[in-house]
C-alpha cells in the first residue's frame, strides 16, 4: 500500500491523474464558480477523484461521477475500510453500507450488505428502481441479486488475518480501535491508514448540479448488525442543491447523533463557508463528548454551490483530495486536537 508520508511529500499526483493538468489548485475562490469539481475523504481517493474526472471532465453529471469514483476503493483488495476487502466484523463478516444523493433530493442507501462488491451501485438502484430510501442486509442483497449482482466473498486473506490477529484478544472497543491502528500506522512511518478510509466524495458539475455518494465496510470488528453513519442520508452524507453539500468518515455514531453532514449544510445555509461549517460541526460533537472526544477521530468535508471547499476534523492526520479543471491536490485538513 501507498506510503501516505511519502506520497504526500513527493508528490501530489499519482499515475491515474495524468490526463488532467499538473497544476495544484489554490484556495478555493468565494467570488468565481469553481466547477467542475470533485472532493473525497482521504488522500488515497485521488485515484476514486480522477474516475469520476472522466465523467465530470466531458460535462456529465455529478451523479453519474461519484457513482463511478467511489467504485475504485470498493474494488481494492488493499483498502481495508471498503468494499472488497474491507475488515470484518468480529464474527468475520465482511458488511457493507453506502448511500447515495443527488441534485433533486433523490436518494438510495443499502446497509449490512454482504458479498456485494460495489454498494454503491445498490444504492443508486434503490435511489432509480424503487419508492424507497434504504434497503437492509438480506432485503438488500435479495434486490441486488434480483438486478444481476453476483455474490462474492469479499473477505480477503489479508483482512482475515487482521481479523485472526484481532480475535487473539477480541478487545471489543470500536471507538479506541481506529485510533490504536492509527498510532501504529504512524509509528510504522506509514502515515494513517487504517480503518478511518471510507470514502465520502462529493461532486460539482458543470451544469452546477452537486451530489454525493458514501461506502465503506464501516468499523473494523464491530458487532455483526452494526451500521454507521455512512449510508445514513443526514448523517455520512447530505446534498442540497440550493446550499452544498457534505460528507463523513470517523466514528460513525458520533456523526449519527448530531445528524452530522446535515448539519454542516444547515451551517452553511446560514451563511458559513465549508471550512467553518465542517469546523462548527465537529466542535459540536466536541462539546456533547467532552472528554471523550480526545480518543476519537470525525472528520467532515463540504463543498457550497460556488465550488468552494472545506474540511475539519476531530484529530490531526485527516486528510481530503480534490480535483478541479486545474488539477489535483491533498489537503491536510486543520484539527481540533
Ligand atoms: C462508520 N464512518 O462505519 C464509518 C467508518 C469510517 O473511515 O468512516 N471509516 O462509522
């Protein structure tokens, strides 16, 4: 897996950003439309940013983009936090949650989804193909099945001996596991890598449309049923075309209790840029958890209808990746800790 320290000290593109300009954008201007563009949670989400360039790029729309992007980490073996190979839960169930919104208000959402190896497609065909919003574990596979998904394992041999190594002490503590593996990423020197990768990506496009879409197989060995704010519509994910648009990853049931990504956006219908609204809401989760809040990790990102961008997380190392008609680049998001 990608050296994060040193990717990001090297460089700021990777191989699948060739076909855009190398050019790093700056701070996003209030005053001009910057659009298209496109915001992931985490820096290895250049990649999942540059599929959904190719749609975004030729003036599709932003549904159609994040729908594709957030597909190339659900399809990586060596992310651990989505899709194919995302970390089991204790019983060593690989379950998955997604959720995806459009510019209408439109949404879809799957959660406790198994063998299914992009969720996200789910999502968007409970968004297209039916009256609901969410659809859960066997209701949600038996849909996914009846529109030609094929079951796999999504278990890796890789995450199964994470999963081994874990049950060695079976230590059930999902709120101080991410930061635990964090820590030993950072001392391995391999920047933060582990369990906090799901992918929240949000798109502008050049008709102004924004939309967004969320998956991840939700905290390493948590209680097999568990679901997160990530396929939560409000919580790990909330468009609305009029104000912007904002998306999570961290502790999801830190996000899930103060309707997280819903509030960013009602920050910023009230006249807040992204970067305030991200760092006002995290300070809210702050203030409910007092303490507590210094062994967790949230983080949020926002984009408003002009293209400008935001983000702001509980602890340091929270990092997002945007893309626009002048390039690609990593933010190291500002932190409360
Ligand atoms: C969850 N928010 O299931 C997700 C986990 C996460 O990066 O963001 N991981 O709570």
């Amino acid at each position: 897996m990608l050296n994060r320290r040193t990717f990001l000290q090297s460089s700021l593109f990777t191989s699948a950003s060739i076909f855009i300009k190398k050019t790093v954008i700056g701070a996003a201007s209030p005053k001009k439309r910057n659009k298209p563009l496109v915001i992931s949670t985490w820096e290895p989400n250049v990649t999942a940013n540059a599929e959904a360039w190719k749609i975004l790029g030729k003036g599709g729309k932003a549904i159609d983009a994040v729908e594709a992007g957030v597909q190339i980490p659900e399809a990586n073996p060596h992310d651990q936090s989505v899709g194919y190979g995302g970390l089991p839960d204790r019983d060593g169930k690989v379950t998955l949650d997604a959720c995806i919104m459009d510019e209408t208000g439109n949404c879809g959402g799957v959660v406790f989804l198994e063998y299914i190896v992009h969720p996200i497609k789910v999502a968007r065909l409970v968004m297209d193909k039916t009256p609901h919003v969410l659809l859960a574990g066997e209701g949600a596979l038996q849909f996914a099945l009846e529109n030609g998904f094929k079951k796999e394992n999504l278990l890796t041999p890789e995450s199964e001996k994470a999963w081994k190594d874990w049950l060695k002490t079976s230590k059930y503590d999902p709120m101080t596991i991410p930061k635990l593996l964090q820590e030993k990423d950072l001392k391995d020197g391999r920047g933060q890598q582990h369990n906090h990768d799901t992918i929240g990506m949000i798109a502008l496009d050049e008709a102004g449309n924004l939309s967004g879409a969320c998956t991840t197989s939700g905290m390493a060995y948590k209680m097999r049923g568990r679901v997160g704010d990530s396929p939560i519509i409000g919580a790990g994910l909330f468009v609305d075309n009029e104000v912007g648009a904002a998306t999570s990853t961290g502790v999801g049931e830190e996000v899930i209790r103060i309707c997280g990504s819903h509030t960013v956006v009602e920050y910023m219908r009230m006249g807040l840029s992204p970067d305030e609204a991200c760092k006002k809401t995290v300070e809210r989760i702050a203030k409910k958890r007092g303490d507590k809040a210094n062994d967790l990790q949230v983080g949020f990102i926002a984009v408003n209808t002009n293209g400008d961008i935001g983000g702001y997380a509980l602890q340091k190392g929270f990092t997002y990746a945007v893309q626009t008609t002048e390039g690609s680049k990593v933010y190291h998001s500002k932190s409360m800790f």
